[in-house]
C-alpha cells in the first residue's frame, strides 16, 4: 500500500500577539495526526478532494473564531476552465479545465471596495510531497488569515487569500482567477508565496512593475528583510528556467505585487526529499513575521485604494544583511550612479600625467583575467615601479567599475547600485587616506583604514555572491543536458574572484615581497586541480542530512503512428529516460548496463516533438534521451480520440474539430507540413503560438468531473493544392501522462526504479504517444 505523507502542514491553534505570528516548534513535524496524503498532482484525489477539503475545515474553524469580530469571512471553491499563451519554456500553449481554487475573502463587516491578495498554491508536481513548493506558504497563509480575521480594529480594505490547485501546472489555477472570478476586479495587488528551495529565508525577487510603493511597503513592514533588485533583474532577463504566478497577476491582471520565494537547498527542490522534517520552524517564523506584517500595513494603506497614482518608475532596493533595506527611485539612482562616475573620472584626469601607463595597465588588467598565469609576466614587461603599479591597478580598477556603472545605468538596470558601491566607496576612502599613504606609505594604520573603508560595499557583494551560488548551484542539476554545469560555475568563479579581488590586488604590488603569496595561492590551484581531476568528488548522495540527488525522468510508453489513410504504420514501448542534468547516463550505466549509449534515440523530424511524449515543451533543455524495449503499457482509462469533423470554409482554409477524453495530464502537439499553416484556433486568443521548434504545444490538465476536451483548429493548406505529399497537411499528436492512480506504474517500470541508485531521484509514470495525418 502507498505509503501516505503529510500534504499540508498542519494549522494548529497558536497564540497570536497584534503583529508576530508564534507558530509551535512542532509544526512541520511527520507525527502530527493531520491529513496525510502523498504527492498532489492536479486532477488526482489527493489534490481535488483531500486537500481542499483540509482547507476548508482550517478556514471554517477560523471564521467561526472571528464571528464575533470586527472582519466577515466569505469562502468561495471556484472550478475555473480557461487557456492562455505563454512565453515561459520557449512558448507554448495552457488549457485547463475544472481546476480548483479556493479564495477566501476577509474585510471589514461594512465591505470593502479595494481588495489585496495574497497567493499560495496546494497542488506538487508529481512524485514529490512538496512540502515547501508550496505547502508550507499555504500554511503560512492560515495562521496569516487566522490573525488577521481576529484584529480587534478592522481592516481598511479586504484582502483575499487564494488557495489555488494548479500552480505546477504552469500557473493554470491563477489565471483562471485574476481573469474569471469576480472578486478579481476589485484586486489592487498581490503578494505570492513560492519556493525555489526548501526552507531558508524566503527572498523578495521580483516586485511591481513600476510600483515602488509596494517596495517601500516591504521596506516599513517586513520584520526580517530580505530584497535585491539583482535577482528581479536576473529572474526577468530568463536566465532561470522557472515562472512563478507572479506573471500571471502581471500580465493578465495588470495589477503589481510582490514575488517571495525560499531559496535554500535547491538540490531537493521537487524531489521525494521535499517533506516537512526539513523546513526548519525557524524559516515558518520568519516568514509568518514579514508576511502578516507587509499584508497588514498593506490593507491598511491609503496608496492601495487608488495604487496608478503612485506608479511612477522601478525601485532599487537591496537588503544589507537582512538588518535594513536600502531603497530609492531608479531616477535618483541613475543621478547618484552618474555622479560617481563623473567623479571617478575627474579623480582618474587630475591623477593622470601619464595616459600611456593607465592605458598599459588596463590593458594589462583586461589580459589578465584571460590569461591569469601570465599577469605577473605581462606586468614586469612593462618596467613600471611597483609604487607606481599599485596604485595604477587601483585606479585601472576604478577605471572599470566606473564603465560597468555607467553599461547598467545607460540600460535602465536598477542593478546598477552594485558598481556604484563599488566605485564610491573606494573613491571616497582612497581620497580621504591619500595624505596617510604619501607620509607612511603602506603602513598598518592605512591598511586597516582602507579595508574599514571598504567594508560595507565588499561585504554586500559577497553577500549577493552567496545567493548567487545558493540558487544557480542546484539550478545547473536541473537544466538538462545541454548546459554545461562545469563552465557556467568556472565562468562564476572567475568573476567572484576578479570582482572581489578588484581593490585588494593592489596590495601585492605594494608589499615587500609576493613570492610567498603567489606560492601559496599556487599551491593552493595546484592542489584543488589535482583533486577535482581525479574524480574526487562524487556530484551526488543519497545522505539523508544532505541529500544532493540526480534527477531523471522515466516513462513507459506506449507509441502508435498512423498514417494518412488512418491506419497504423509503426508501433512501439519502452522505458524512455531523460536526465536532467549535463552528467546524462555515464554514471548510471556502472550500475544499469542496459542503459547506454547504444539505446541512445535521436529525433524524427517528421514526427512532432521529434515522436516523443514531452510533457512540457522542454525538449530543447534534454536533447539526449534514451529508449529502452519494453512490454506495451496498458492503462485502464485510455485515451479516446475522435475527428468529428473536417471542412473547408469559405476562406479557403480547412477547419478541423477534434474531441479527446483522457488523464488529467494531456499534451497536444501540431506540426504543419508543407508550407502549410495554421490560422486560428479554439485556445487562448484565437492566434496559433509556436514554440522555439517552430512547432505548436498545447499543455492539457483538467479537475474532477470534466466534461470531454472538444477543441478546433483551421489550417491553411498548401497554394498547390494538386501535389499532397506523403505527410499531408498536419500532423496531430496527443500525449496521455498518467501521474498518479493505478495506471501509474507498471511491473516493468517498478523493476527499473528498483535498480536505481539511491543517489538518484527517478521521477517516473506512464504515458502514451498517438500521432495521426491529416
């Protein structure tokens, strides 16, 4: 029998102080007799029937404890059905059908004209508990709820906490909220709850857009702050392959918010080691504090009511040790950036009796990151005294911070207050010492002074480098197998090392003697090369402490093509595997022989989606795969697809309507041919979206008790319409994932998963791949 875990942390009845949430230190502890369900995929009962129901029972006890209050409880269970577009993943298309929602809505017993959200979602991606992606914000939001209902002065504005059911199913549930239900039009902004991570401190990483008063909110409110516009920036550029609900309220909502998620311990983010024993109480606290606190100042603000007045610009922000956070309008940032530019400049001109020198030496700077082992070559060629190198290599510096601030600030990247700490502060402190430095020289006084002077931009940086590391280490294990995880964190390495040593490397050529120092930091590269050369360090364990997983997919799948005439031409099963990580097979083949490179499969062009049953358009993350022979699947509810009808229109295209009954998990793949084209379609806007393959995807779930999936298409066919080749117009493919229930597993699949490695983490179903000519 499954064996059951917890689904969602369990609300206990805590005692509530006005503005901090005390949660039990026993909260998240397995042994808690709550409701005990395993992973909660969209559709299966774990997640329609279980959970909401939980949710439910927390959210009556909490209006019953609020009825004699100043506030009202309303709860609303919405069904949503919808779709929409989507850039995430390279493009594709989302239709959902009967997701699930719970809002719940408190205010004022008089009303509320204006409303705030906050957001969490219920449902996990399948085979993982998901216990902080993202039960515990759901948690959160409860006692969050509960304290709030229990305000002694009411609230300003109401403010609507959204349980929703299918987040994991790229952000279906969200939309079908902000877009249909009707509270959703008095909604002023938003705060969701996500997790990149497991437990932590939970990150402001993304905010408005241009709504600097939802960041000045933070800034007066949260008790334990933890904000950088950096990582709204490097989370906008795309450069994580991860979305929140934040784009949904974005940009179908239009309305502004704020994006929190937990960082820490990405390795098992969306794993089977996702459970409750792992989010320290600690990480609950925190997140109880900022988020009653930030959502209490919020419904109580003026700004809320009419927030298009306060829009004007983007905010930087930044936290400076979790202590306080700075936080200023990006015009004024670009004047101080501009200024300490200027002034970098003017400093550089007055200094510089000899261009020649200061061009030589950034030269030299620029060649030395490229080719580090020669600088100390390249720089004695250049016969300059090592007084005067010094401080050309600080002023070369400078010289360099100074053309990144002003790259940042010419592109409107509020991420430039980084190299303007990193131009001021130092600017400032050489200036203020350069009297100390011509009497002693580098004396230990002026050594310490100068390092004081650059304590607090260097201790900042390092700060950011830390999550830098925290988020995009575990990101590479997941980013399949064709980016190069080594490169990237070698490319991080070298510049962490260039950009921290920037102001300090001076001090080599100051002191006395640098054979010594450069021996040891030889030492040092020479012992840590031998090591990672010899295969020291194993990338994966199975440590129950510190799990740090492999992650791979596994369907056994079932595949049928059928030709134009509609008959079956090919057929086939077998266990295909995906490695999610740069690494591929070669570390499992020691242990499963079967699986190598000689069952390695390679795309069919002619076929969509090169054949295979993606589940999301992720093909071009995990171009390797591997195929392995395996008994045909049977699954008790199969698909049943059927053309109902094919016509010409008076347009000259060709409308074709189709209806489909399967899972709750459906992909639906269309792949022209023949300069054919499609025109318009039942989803999303009407307009066909393609995907970065050219080709067109269409992502598929659905509730409890939804109807049969009935959807339409014209295409334009060829201009020679006397020369049909051998693929016809379009190929149509369905893919059928089965993430739960008794059609989940087979014999053969159970036998594979056995052999794994416990190192490994086999995210595994079954599927089935229909493709059909047209």
């Amino acid at each position: 029998m499954k064996k059951w875990l917890i689904l969602v942390v369990q609300s206990c009845k805590v005692s509530v102080s006005r503005s901090i949430l005390h949660f039990p230190p026993h909260l998240l502890t397995p042994s808690l007799p709550c409701v005990r369900v395993g992973p909660r995929p969209v559709g299966s009962r774990e997640n329609e029937v279980l959970t909401v129901n939980f949710l439910l029972e927390q959210i009556e006890h909490i209006k019953a404890d609020s009825a004699s209050g100043p506030h009202s409880v309303t709860v609303d269970v919405q069904k949503p059905t919808g779709s929409f577009s989507i850039d995430f993943l390279g493009g594709f298309t989302s239709y959902y059908d009967k997701v699930s929602n719970i809002a719940v809505r408190l205010e004022p017993k008089a009303g509320a004209q204006h409303l705030m959200l906050a957001n969490c979602h219920f449902d996990s991606v399948a085979n993982s508990p998901g216990a902080s992606d993202d039960a515990v914000s759901c948690a959160v939001m409860l006692e969050v709820l509960h304290s709030l209902a229990n305000l002694s002065t009411p609230l300003r504005h109401g403010v609507v906490f959204l349980f929703n059911g299918a987040e994991e199913n790229v952000l279906q549930a969200s939309h079908g909220f902000i877009t249909q239900h009707p509270w959703a039009k008095q909604v002023r902004a938003f705060i969701n709850l996500e997790a990149a991570g497991v437990g932590g401190k939970e990150v402001v990483f993304q905010t408005g857009p241009e709504n600097p008063w939802l960041v000045q909110a933070y800034v007066h409110a949260a008790k334990h702050p933890f904000a950088s516009v950096v990582g709204q920036e490097v989370f906008q550029s795309g450069v994580i392959p991860s979305d929140t609900d934040f784009r949904i309220y974005r940009d179908f909502g239009n309305i502004p918010g704020i994006d929190l998620a937990f960082i820490e311990n990405g390795f098992i983010y969306h794993t089977k080691y996702d459970t409750p024993d792992r989010i320290l109480t600690d990480s609950i606290q925190r997140a109880g504090d900022n988020i009653l606190a930030v959502l209490k100042h919020l419904a109580m603000s003026v700004e809320l009511a009419d927030s298009s007045q306060y829009r004007h610009g983007n905010m930087v922000f930044f936290d400076l040790l979790g202590m306080v956070v700075v936080a200023y309008p990006a015009h004024v940032g670009t004047i101080i950036n501009y200024l300490a530019a200027m002034a970098t400049f003017l400093y550089l001109f007055k200094k510089s009796s000899h261009p020649s020198n200061m061009a030589n030496a950034t030269a030299v700077v620029i060649l030395s990151w490229l080719v580090t082992l020669l600088t100390v070559l390249i720089l004695a060629v250049l016969g300059v005294r090592r007084l005067e190198l010094g401080e050309l290599y600080f002023d070369v510096s400078l010289l360099l911070w100074s053309a990144a601030l002003i790259f940042l600030t010419a592109n409107d990247l509020c991420s430039a207050y980084v190299p303007m700490l990193m131009v001021a502060f130092p600017l400032v402190t050489k200036l203020l010492l350069t009297r100390e430095f011509r009497l002693r020289g580098v004396s230990m006084k002026y050594s310490i002074l100068y390092q004081l002077g650059l304590g607090l931009p260097y201790v900042h940086f390092m700060f950011l480098i830390w999550v830098v590391f925290e988020i995009f280490t575990p990101i590479l294990g997941r980013c399949g197998t064709e980016i190069p995880p080594d490169v990237v964190l070698a490319t991080l390495v070298a510049l962490t090392v260039i950009f921290l040593s920037s102001f300090f490397l001076h001090f080599i050529y100051l002191a006395r003697s640098t054979k010594w120092l450069l021996a040891g930091l030889g030492t040092v590269f020479t012992v840590f090369l031998l090591l990672v050369s010899c295969g020291l360090f194993f990338p994966y364990t199975a440590d129950p402490s510190a799990p740090r997983p492999k992650r791979v997919f596994i369907q056994h799948t079932t595949r049928t093509f059928h030709g134009l005439d509609g008959q079956v031409e090919s057929k086939d099963s077998g266990l295909w595997i995906n490695s999610f990580d740069y690494t591929g097979m070669q570390h499992i083949t020691p242990l499963i022989p079967e699986i190598n490179d000689t069952i390695r499969t390679s795309c069919h062009d002619d076929r969509p989606f090169c054949g295979f049953p993606w589940f999301l358009p992720i093909n071009f993350l995990a171009k390797k795969n591997w195929y392995l022979p395996a008994p045909e699947v049977f699954p008790k509810s199969p698909v049943k697809f059927q053309l109902l009808s094919k016509e010409e229109t008076k347009w000259g295209t060709v409308k074709m309507t189709f209806e489909v009954k399967g899972p709750s998990h459906m992909s639906l793949y269309l792949k022209p041919h023949q300069d054919a084209t499609l025109s318009s379609w039942s989803f999303g806007d009407g307009t066909p979206k393609l995907d970065l393959a050219g080709e067109y995807f269409i992502f598929y779930s659905h509730g409890l008790d939804a109807p049969v999936w009935n959807f339409w298409f014209e295409i334009q066919p060829p201009r020679e319409q006397g020369q049909k080749g051998p693929l016809g117009m379009i190929s149509v493919a369905f893919s059928a994932h089965y993430f739960f229930g008794e059609d989940q597993r087979t014999v053969q699949l159970n036998n594979m998963l056995d052999r794994f490695p416990k190192w490994a983490f086999a995210s595994s179903w079954v599927s089935t791949y229909h493709m059909y000519r047209y």
